[in-house]
C-alpha cells in the first residue's frame, strides 16, 4: 500500500461477516481496503448481528456434528436438506464448513477439525472482531451485544443471551438512544419518504415505519419491537452518521443511507476478482439498486 491512510472508516455486519466466513481472496481484498485507514470503527448493532448470524450457526453445526457423527453428513444436510426459507442460514453454514476442507485427508480428520475450528469460532470470535476493530460508536448501544458467548459444556453448549431487545429486563437503551438523536431521525425519516420508488426496497420500507413511530410519540415503547433484529441496517446507519466513509457488501440499503448522509460508499463485490466500487458523496445521485 502507498500513499496516505484515509482516517476513519465505518465497518458494517455484511463486512464483519465476510472477513470471518468468506474465502481467503475476498478476506484478503477487504483487509487491503481496511488497510487504507488509520481507524476502523463499527456498532454494537454490528457486532449482535454477528453474534446472530455467524456464530448461532456455529453452534447449530456443532449440533449437526454431534448428531451425524461426520462431517461430510453435516455439509450434505446443509447443502441439500435445508429448507428455502433457511436460506440465510445455509449462505452462512456453507462457507464455514468450507474452511475445514483445505488439506482435509479423510472424514474422521476433517470432522475433527470441524469441531475443533467451530469451538474456536465460538470461544473467541467475539472477542477477536472486537479486537480487530478501534472502535464502536457510543450513539446507538446494544445490550446483548455486550454479553460474551458462554461455553456451558463443550462442543455442545453454548449460551449467546438473548437476542431481543424486549427480553432485556430494561438493560437495553436503544429507546433512549433515538430519543437522543431525534433530529436526526427526523431528517432521516424525511428522506426516506421522499425516495423514488424505484430505490425504495422491502427494508427501506419497514425503517420508514419504524421511524415514524419513533418521531410520532411511540418512542419510549420502540424496545418492544425488538430494534436490533427489525431495522439493524437503519440503527447502523444512524450509528455511523459522523464517519464520512462507509464500507458494505450491501448497495440495496447503504444507497438510500449514505446519500441521506452525505457519506462516501464503499462496495466490495462477492467476486474478488473484481474492485471495490467507490460511490463518493460529491457523485450524488447515484443509481437506483435495480439499475446497478
């Protein structure tokens, strides 16, 4: 790398994510981009769904491994008995397991290796996205973001808390955060209801609504509808409001934030082969998701 580092960058989930389950050259395409920064912050909205997303799954692996006894039984259960509305969950499943097959010789050794990798995944890899990171911004806090992954028995028992922000016995501020920020969810509202339909997608759609309670006298009671799990991407983007560059594999949803924003957008494409595609702020309007 030559040149100047950039300062800041704001790291989303689908980056967390494909930095942990995805394929060495695209971990070592979003590492070179990182590269550039000085910082890399993120939310704790991020790192919950992270929790969710990849290490839930582990978990459910471990069972499956427990259940077959083999890791070949796992990998053809995922890819051919999954249900199509688990489909995320195999997206994630998937290229887990393929990280136990380079150098595997035989079933035996790679399901040990599977339980094995799997374990550690569990055990630290919370901690060790927290570590790879300088910072989550303070605005939007999530409570079970901050509970660490238990290791109960193991290889088979695994405590990660809750996941809704309604179980939480009151521990969960995120109410108080928006409060906090009602100008900007303002602003941000009236943005969102002002988009062509065109850019508007199913998620757009519910952060609209959920917005709109939040400005119109219902925020006091928005931990009900469990925030982290049904409008993450808008909590994020009110979390990284004050970092100008931010850094996704998702153009759907990060299009309509970071133009509201006025922050500059990073895409890394699913091919590594490919660059990253640069939309900069001064570039506006940028093109809908369906003309992309």
């Amino acid at each position: 790398m030559t040149g100047r580092r950039r300062v800041v960058v704001f790291v989303d989930t689908s980056i967390l994510v494909a930095k942990v389950i995805r394929e060495p050259p695209v971990r070592a395409r979003i590492k070179s981009w990182l590269d550039r920064f000085q910082l890399k912050v993120s939310g704790r909205v991020a790192l919950q769904e992270f929790k969710s997303r990849v290490l839930r799954d582990a978990a459910y692996l471990l069972y499956k491994l427990n259940q077959s006894g083999t890791y070949m039984a796992t990998l053809h259960h995922v890819t051919n008995v999954l249900p199509r509305q688990l489909q995320r969950k195999q997206r994630i499943c998937l290229p887990l397991l393929h990280q136990i097959l380079p150098g595997g010789t035989s079933d035996q050794e790679l399901t040990e290796r599977a339980r094995l990798y799997l374990r550690t995944l569990l055990v630290y890899g919370q901690k060790q996205v927290e570590l790879e990171l300088d910072a989550f911004q303070p605005s939007i806090t999530c409570y079970w973001s901050t509970v660490p992954v238990v290791e109960k028995r193991r290889y088979s028992d695994y405590d990660f808390g809750d996941r809704k922000c309604s179980k939480s016995r009151g521990r969960c501020q995120i109410s108080e955060d928006l409060r906090a920020r009602m100008p900007l969810c303002r602003r941000l509202l009236a943005f969102l209801q002002a988009l062509p339909p065109e850019r508007v997608t199913t998620e757009i759609d519910h952060a609209r609504i959920f917005l709109d309670k939040v400005v119109n006298g219902e925020v006091g009671r928005i931990n009900e509808e469990d925030p982290c799990l049904t409008a993450g991407d808008l909590l994020l983007a009110l979390d990284s409001e004050p970092v100008r560059e931010f850094y996704t594999m998702n153009y759907r949803e990060s299009q309509a934030y970071c133009d509201a924003l006025a922050q500059n957008l990073t895409i890394r494409p699913n091919d590594p082969a490919r660059d990253e595609e640069e939309y900069l702020a001064s570039a506006r309007p940028w093109p809908s998701p369906s003309a992309r």
